[in-house]
C-alpha cells in the first residue's frame, strides 16, 4: 500500500482550559498526570505505528521551537519531520489541503494523509492502528474517510456522525453530519445507535482528497497553492520546514474541513470506533481522567479539605483550604485562579475571551514563558521596575538586541554567561553581574554545558515586550513580528 504520511493539526487557544491553556502555550502543551503533553501523547501514538517513517505538522510558527522541545526525547525511531509553519490560524481546511499539497510534492498522490488534532487523548493504541487499517482500505478504494467515536452517553458538547450504507467489514458511508444537540436529541441519538461522535480525524488518498477540494471548495485550494508558490522552505536532515508567506495567507478563507468538504462530498466514509477517546474539551472532561477519592474529589497539589464534596483543585504550587463547597472547580496558576461551577467549565472560554478583548496578558502568556533558548519567568513587577529568572539552555543564544526605554541589570545565579555589551564581549561567572544601559546593543549566549540560570533587573519609563531592536538571531525570527526578551 501508499506511503502512510500521518499529519499533526495544532490549533486553536484552548480556552475553555484557561488559565493553564493559553494563546502562547496552547492545549496541545498541557502536561497531564504523567508528565506527558498532549502533543507528545499524539506524537507517540503516531510513532507507535509500525509503517510510519514521516511525520507532518501544521503548527503556528512562534510554537515551532516548543514543539521540537516536545518531539526530541520521543524521537527514538528517528522520524523525518516536516513542518507547516502558519502565520495564523485559518482553520482545519487550509491546513489540510496545505498538508495535501505538501505531500503530494514530496510523497506522492498516491500517498495516504492522516489527520490527527494534537490535543486529543487516545488510550487504545492496538484499536487506534486497527481503526486506521480499516480507514487506508477505505481511502484507497476513494472514499475520504473520517472516524466516529461510539458515543457512551449523551453528549451535548461534541457534533455527531449519522451512518449510512454499510461498506464491508471496515466502515459505513455518511448520511449525514449533524452539529451538536440538545440533550433530547442527545439522548435520542444514542438510544438509536445510528450516530456517532465527530472525532475530528480523517484519512484521505491525496489526490482523492485534492479532486474533492477543488470540486467543492477550489477558492480554498486556489489560495493555498498561491500561498505555497510566495513560501519559503528550508530542507534540513530533519525534513522540511515551510513558513507560510503571511500577506498571501491572510487571504485564503477561514473555514473548517468539514464545512469545505465532508459535508458537501458525496464520498465520505465513516469508521466506527472505541479507542479510548476524549477531545480533553473542558475542565470537567480532564477530571473524568482519574478516579475521586471517598467524597468525589480529584485533588492536585498540596490541599486541605474539610466538608467538601464533588470538587476537582488543581494547584501544583500555592497550598488550599477548602470548607463546605461542592461541585466546584478550582484552577490555581502562578498568576491567575480558576473558580467555577463543575457543570459550568464549557463557559470557561467566555473568561478568556473577555481577558483577550482588554489586552490582558493572562490571556497569551504564562508568567512563565519558553522561548527557542530556554525560559523566562517573570518574579515581581511594578512602576518603572521588572525583575525577571532567565533560564538559558547549553549552547543556546539570545538575539543581539536593544532597548530604546529600559536599562538592565544581569546577575548569574549558576552557570557561565557570555556577554555582548556594546563593544565589549566577556564572559561572566556564577554571583558576577553587568549593567545594560538603554541603547546598548547586547546579547547573553550561554557557552557552557549546564543551564545557565541569572536574574534580570529592569528599569525605565516603558518595560513592554515590544521595546526591542533585534540585529541578529540564530534562530530566523522576524524582529517586526518579535514581542519578547
């Protein structure tokens, strides 16, 4: 059979799981119990399948090097992988048929395209390969396929897939999609065993798929190939890294797969599927993930809890006390605490977006925040003055920038830090530090073999991201674009 190319949609803000899902480390970043993101979960479970040899992600490009952070220690096999660096989000058709085209030149049209989002939870990895076998026979007979989740309650928060015709012992055609309902209708659905949940994935034929979307959505394809012609992409021995060209990008239509194309074609299959599966949609579905204790409680952290009932608290690093609540939420982070109603957590993502309507900062970053050499935290901040820890990996390299508004004060914690300070180029040992004056160009490279871990003091009239002059960078990035250290 055609080469298996399996592709990884990272998308979306997540913010129905704010505050720990955020602009700049979206869901496919949240760690679950076991250490893991859910991106690297996915990851796994493509690298667990034995015919696979590449790998495709479609991925906003300022996440480009958290994801590679992610993808490194469980690259064992040593796949080749590609990247789709977006701009912007332009929802899941753009992507694909992106994904498409991509493969198609690089793999074939005869290749095989798996869909897979990248904040999706899988625990059944021998149905998942199963499901996928059934879903190549399916593709490469012609059908775009998708895969339907055998519902086991009444779900109102996922849409749902009307089968049709049986087609053999692999899948069903689709008679219909149908957006999510109400619980009556919910409860219908499942009592008939006709309908099953959209779980969002899909196999395709490549050029199947591309004969479809240029039949039903061609000013889809149309924009994308137009995009990929103004793109840059750079081979390396990992494979190939394609940054969208942004002008061009911007004006491909924002319109998800299943508008563009499954809902119009006439071709569409269904496998049915008990995989373990969860979309990870909300606070309440990460709870059902682990058992409670004797009162329904699911606790994270250091908690005491008099009276209380039914309720899920989350907060790795600040202790809680908790008396008489039930049926609560409770997200604690560094700079922001969740508190909802448990049969509320869909309503989350209206907290979030109203944060995003004001410009507020919880809304894209941590106080925490990675970056391509390491991380930043941010430890206090007032008027005029902004402390920070910086942690720079082995080898690894800051931008040569300056600052028009701020002054800066450096100290080493541990580690050796190599410094550009205007003219001068020196090294500085652990407890030694250096001041930046407001204008100096300035880099910090960490030539060592251990982190290098320092506390930046700043101090000026304006403290913003922003107020940055990148000259020179390792690692390609835009300096218009740029709003960081």
């Amino acid at each position: 059979m055609s080469a298996l190319i399996p592709c990884v949609v990272a998308g979306g803000a997540g913010t129905r799981l704010w505050p720990v899902s955020r602009e700049a480390m979206p869901k496919p970043f949240m760690r679950l119990s076991d250490g893991r993101s859910l991106l690297q979960k996915t990851f796994e479970r493509v690298a667990g399948l034995d015919d696979v040899a590449q790998l495709l992600t479609v991925i906003n490009r300022e996440l480009l090097f958290r994801t590679l952070d992610d993808y490194r220690p469980l690259n064992r096999r040593h796949l080749s992988l590609d990247f789709l660096l977006e701009p912007m989000g332009r929802n899941t058709a753009p992507a694909i048929a992106a994904a498409a085209l991509h493969v198609a030149h690089h793999y074939g049209e005869d290749a095989h395209l798996l869909v897979l989002p990248a904040d999706h939870l899988i625990n059944d990895q021998a149905a998942f390969a199963a499901a996928i076998a059934q879903a190549r026979n399916l593709a490469e007979s012609g059908w775009l396929v998708t895969f339907g989740i055998r519902p086991g309650r009444a779900e109102t928060g996922y849409g749902y897939i009307q089968l049709g015709e049986a087609l053999g012992a692999d899948g069903f055609s689709v008679a219909s999609f149908v957006e999510k309902p109400d619980l009556a209708t919910a409860e219908s659905y499942l009592a008939g065993g006709k309908h099953l949940w959209n779980a969002g994935m899909f196999c395709f034929r490549v050029d199947v798929l591309l004969r479809e979307l240029r039949e039903h959505a061609p000013l889809v394809v149309e924009a994308v190939e137009k995009c990929l012609s103004q793109s840059q992409s750079t081979e390396g021995k990992q494979g190939t890294q394609c940054e969208l060209d942004s002008q061009s990008f911007t004006e491909v239509p924002d319109i998800s797969i299943d508008y563009a194309l499954m809902e119009r074609s006439l071709k569409v299959a269904v496998v049915p599927c008990d995989l373990g599966w969860s979309d990870i949609g909300s606070w309440q579905a990460l709870r059902e993930l682990s058992e409670g204790d004797a009162n329904g409680n699911q606790v994270n952290g250091d908690v005491v809890l008099h009276n209380v009932h039914d309720c899920y608290i989350d907060s790795p690093k600040r202790l809680v006390g908790a008396v008489g609540v039930h049926g609560l939420v409770v997200v604690d982070t560094p700079d922001a605490l969740l508190i909802a109603d448990a049969s509320s957590t869909q309503d989350v993502k209206y907290i979030a977006q109203e944060l995003k309507r004001r410009g507020h900062e919880a809304y894209r970053l941590h106080r925490t925040v990675t970056r391509p050499w390491g991380t930043y935290t941010v430890l206090e901040e007032g008027a005029r003055f902004k402390i920070k820890r910086i942690m720079v990996r082995p080898g690894e390299s800051l931008s040569l920038q300056m600052h028009h508004h701020r002054s800066e004060h450096w100290i080493v914690v541990s580690g050796m830090a190599r410094v550009v300070n205007g003219e001068r180029d020196f090294l500085l040992n652990t407890n030694e530090s250096t001041f930046i004056p407001a204008g100096h160009s300035h880099r910090l490279v960490n030539p060592g073999v251990i982190e290098l871990v320092m506390i930046e003091v700043q101090s000026g009239e304006y403290l913003g991201e922003d107020d940055i002059v990148r000259f020179n960078d390792i690692y390609g990035r835009v300096p218009a674009s740029e709003k960081t250290t």
